[in-house]
C-alpha cells in the first residue's frame, strides 16, 4: 500500500502517550484523505484517538497494532493537546467529527457510494436526508463486536464489497480500529475509512454537538455528559482522569 503519494506521511509525527500522531490540523487532514480517496489506492484508515483511546490503550497494550496499522493516526482530543503543549510538543486536533461532517460538506458527491457502519436505520436515515445521499450502503454492527470475529470479518467484507471511496466506521472503540484493521489485511478493498465514533450521532442529529466556544475550550466532555450522565459519567470522571497519571509517567520516563 502506498502511503506517501500526497505527502500526509512526510507530516512530522508526534510521539505522545504510546501512540505516534501525525501533526496535521483539520485543513491539511481534510486534503490529505479526499487526496488519497480519490486515486483508487488500496484501503487505508485513519484513527482518531482521544482521552478513551489513550487510557483504553494503556489498560490493554495488545490494542497498539490497530494503531500502527492506520495511514493517518490524528488527536480527537483538545485535553491531549494541551497535555502535549506542557510537554513542549504541538499536537494539532482534527476530530473525527468534524472530518466526517466536512467531507460530507465538501467532499463526497451525494450521488456517490457512501459506506456507513454502525448506527441504527433512524441515524442512517436522517444522515441521508440531511446530505442529499442517494447511495447509502448500511452495515450495523451487532453489540459486544469487540468480542465478536464473526461479526468484525463481516463488516470487513461488506465494506471491501462496496468499493466506495468513504467508510464510515462508527461503532466506538476499540471496535472500530478492529473492524478497520480487518478491512486494511484483507487486501482488497479500496477508498479510506474513518474511525470515528460518535459522529454518525452528531451528523444525523440524534445528539447535538456542543457550542463552538465550548469545543474551542476543550469543554465538549463537560457538555456531552451533562447531557447523558448514565452513560457517560464514568467514561469522564473515572476512567477519563487516568490520563493525567499517565501523563505524569510519560513525561518521567522521557526525562529519565
């Protein structure tokens, strides 16, 4: 697979908290995949790590390949990037969310194969409606996928069925990475996928994303729980503040 033709692989890469970023902010990720997208090259996908990710990552160190396998790995996290500028380093954030919502602005033709997997029929068909799209293939994902090789090789082979030029994968992590990691070692299958999450929520209107200030703040955690504390409450106020250990020892062992 060739990962270098539009130069998002000579993007300096930021080694921070076990993964290794590539420093490209929203813009320049938003040029380097519709480039790549439309070459007719073999699959890629790009990751998007967040504050989950990081402490998911270090709680199960077998999760790195999935990383390692994707052609852009981008900060979807505002609190790692001010993490990372503590650290003297310049972590750029490109969220899953917003790629997604502005390749489907600027970049994907509504009459063009669109691949979604994830979701239920009600997101997939507000997201249609919303953008025009006339050639949804849908692929939804059984619960517990990530205990589940039947289900994740299937979602490989729809995807690598439908030769689209976008994948949406959106089933939460680390699900998403394992079914994408599928897709890459079948080697036949095309286009790039995006791992991202919650954003079928978000484009499809099921969940409102929080005001531009908030974001700009790194304040969007705050809004998303308010909103669903049942669900969220412990993703952000247990497992989410491991990462300031984390951080701690990371800064340790890179002055040791």
């Amino acid at each position: 697979m060739d990962m270098g033709f539009d130069g998002a692989r000579s993007a300096r890469k930021i080694e921070f908290l076990g993964l290794h970023f590539d420093a490209l902010d929203l813009d320049a990720a938003l040029d380097a995949i519709a480039a790549r997208a439309s070459v007719g090259l073999g699959f890629a996908y790009v990751a998007t790590p967040n504050v989950d990710h990081v402490v998911g990552l270090a709680r199960e160190p077998a999760r790195a390949p999935l990383y390692k396998r994707a052609w852009l790995t981008l900060n979807d996290s505002r609190v790692l990037a001010a993490l990372a500028r503590r650290a003297g380093l310049a972590l750029p954030v490109a969220t899953g969310a917003d790629l997604a919502e502005h390749l489907f602005e600027r970049v994907i033709d509504p009459n063009e194969p669109v691949v979604i997997v994830g979701g239920d029929e009600r997101r997939v068909a507000a997201l249609r409606r919303r953008y025009r799209l006339t050639a949804v293939r849908w692929h939804p994902a059984p619960a517990n996928l990530k205990h589940n090789p039947i289900a994740i090789a299937q979602a490989a082979a729809f995807v690598a069925a439908q030769q689209a030029r976008f994948s949406f994968i959106c089933v939460g992590a680390p699900q998403q990475e394992l079914v994408a990691y599928a897709i890459a070692q079948r080697g036949d299958a095309t286009g790039v996928g995006l791992c991202c999450g919650a954003a079928l929520d978000f484009l499809s209107g099921h969940t409102p994303r929080a005001p531009q200030w908030m974001r700009a703040r790194g304040l969007e955690w705050l809004y998303r729980v308010t909103r669903e504390p049942a669900r969220l409450w412990r993703r952000y106020f247990v497992e989410g503040p491991k990462v300031f250990a984390l951080f701690a020892a990371w800064r340790a062992s890179m002055a040791a």
